[in-house]
C-alpha cells in the first residue's frame, strides 16, 4: 500500500497545548506554517461557544435551516492560505490496495468517544502516535469524554468532537475511533479518500473477519464534506449497538459507498474489556436503524446540543468532557 505526500519534517503545533502535530513542510507554501480559524456553517447558521464563567466551559445550540458544506478558512502568516496550494493537487484515489491522496486528507481529525477507558486510552497513544507519525499525517486527537454515568451515547460524542475539531482547525479528514482498537499495520492508512472508508476490516476477536458486509464500526474515516452530507451520525441512539447501522445507511442514502482496505493489512488488536456499566444493548436502536430514511434530514448534526464542562489541552490529545443532555427515564 503506497501514498503520496508532501516530505516534510515533523514538528508539533506551534502551541503544545493544543495537542495538534503538524508538518513543516519542506517545499513553499507561502512561507512557513499556517493557522486556519474555521467558522462552521450547517447550513443557516453556525456553532458558537456561549461561555459560562470559565474558558473551560460553554454551550453550544444553533437554530439550522439545512445542511450546508461551509467552512471558512484565513490565510497564514504569509498572507496566503493553503487552500489555494491544495486546490491545484489531486484529490484522493484508490486502485485496489494502493491509495493516493492529496494534501488535505492528511489534516486528520481523531474522533475517540470515551467514559472511564484511562487504561485503554494510555495504550491507545502510545501505540497510535507513533504509526501516524510515520504515516506523515498532520492530526489532533480528541477524546470526547461523556459526564457521568447516564446511558452512554456514543454517535453523540462522535458529532461533538466532530464539531468541536473543526472549531481549533480546518480539517478535512475525520476519524472516529474506538479506543480499545489498535492497528497491526502500519500500511493500514489514516487518510480519507473518495469514499467513506471502514479501517476496522480484520479484529482478533472476531478471528480477523469481517462480522458483516454491512459492517461500518470501530474504525471509520469520513472527509468533512461526506460527514456534512449524511448530517453525521444519530443523536439518539443511547446505549450500546445500531449507531454505526444507521451511519451505514445514511452513507448509501446519499448516493455513496464504502471503501476498505485488504483484510491482510487491515488487521486490529481489541483491548480486552468488560461491558460499561449503563452502556447495555439498546434493541430500540436496531429498529431505528431500519428507518434511517425517515429521520436522516432530522437527527444529527444540525440537531445537536451538547454543553461543554471542561477542556484539557495536552500535547499528545485534547481532553474534552461535555454533558451529552442524558432524557429523564
């Protein structure tokens, strides 16, 4: 599995608390790093932090009227952007194994929703940063922590940190991660392409076989343009199950279709681990995602409504917690 990239150094973000890595590039850009400071637009209106007392705390809520693909961008220090330099590269292809991408599907966002995983989340980055780094990717972690222990929401968190990656950087590439799943490969890419792309083909629990066709969990990548178009996953899909089924199907709805790499290369460890406590099967959440059509236009990024408690920056991953507005009952 082959790629293409921009060479450049390594280094960290300018600001080490942010928890960003970002390449110097090597050739010109315009004269050195650059700084985007995205407004997101979903059509009608955008997020903005209302804050409540501290830095560390805000809510978010906007009134949509669509779902729309804006996302402004200003230039650099040099006064001109990146987007023009992009503009003039290729987009992202893939031909059976082999992969080329473009400059813009390396800024990769990782999405990983968390609650009481500390153990996994320490394995997770010990293991990750170094693969992604020798992947050449410019990416910022973010570890969406659900307050206390009501049922856990997981697509929930995935269309937070969705939300809330795009308000540090102008990402064009998203994963949404588990974080007790740790590649084998390194030629398993972190990079989107074309087509929304599942990673997660081959686990060891389940002897290194797809568990479906229809299979689109643990390890998901979506650019920021496929995220907007299926309005990113269900708000309401509480406890364990049916949320990637639904994302599915949001994908087919629009017209698009799964890519996957060799089960050969995409082989993952899972951490083991005990079910979360108020995490259980939801069988309502199964139905839903029968009727993934009538509730697509509805339930997602232009629904959603979170408050954030607290931000951690570090320089390996941003800590975000946030009240996900568990329903009574």
């Amino acid at each position: 599995m082959t790629a293409t990239d921009t060479p450049g150094s390594r280094t960290p973000s300018g600001d080490l608390g942010r928890g960003r890595f970002s390449r110097t590039p090597s050739g010109d850009l315009g004269g050195g790093e650059f700084s985007r400071t995205p407004s997101l637009d979903l059509g009608g209106g955008e997020f903005s932090r209302t804050p409540s007392g501290d830095l560390g705390r805000g809510e978010f809520s906007r009134t949509p009227s669509g779902i729309g693909t804006g996302v402004e961008a200003s230039a650099g220090p040099s006064g001109k952007g990146p987007e023009a330099e992009a503009s003039a590269r290729p987009s992202g292809t893939e031909t059976g194994t082999e992969v080329s991408v473009g400059p813009s599907e390396t800024d990769v966002a990782f999405i990983i929703p968390f609650r009481n995983r500390s153990e996994h989340l320490n394995h997770w980055l010990y293991y990750l940063h170094p693969i992604l780094i020798r992947q050449q990717l410019d990416y910022g972690v973010y570890v969406i922590n659900q307050e206390g222990d009501g049922v856990f929401n997981r697509a929930k968190l995935m269309n937070i940190g969705f939300v809330e990656a795009l308000h540090e950087y102008d990402y064009e590439c998203f994963a949404f991660a588990d974080v007790d799943l740790v590649p084998i490969d390194d030629r398993n890419l972190y990079r989107c392409s074309d087509h929304p792309r599942h990673l997660s083909v081959a686990i060891d629990k389940f002897n290194y076989k797809l568990s479906s066709k229809t299979a689109f969990g643990g390890v998901s990548l979506l650019s920021k343009e496929q995220f907007l178009k299926v309005n990113g996953f269900s708000n309401t899909s509480w406890g364990w199950g049916g949320e990637d089924d639904d994302l599915y199907n949001r994908i087919v709805l629009r017209g698009m279709s799964i890519s996957q790499p060799d089960s050969q290369i995409a082989k993952y460890k899972m951490i083991k681990h005990q079910r979360d406590v108020h995490n259980e099967v939801n069988p309502k959440n199964a139905v839903k995602a029968q009727e993934t059509q009538n509730h697509i236009d509805t339930d997602g990024l232009n629904s959603l409504n979170y408050t954030t408690i607290d931000i951690q920056r570090d320089v390996m991953y941003t800590f975000m917690t946030v009240d996900v507005q568990v329903p009574a009952g």
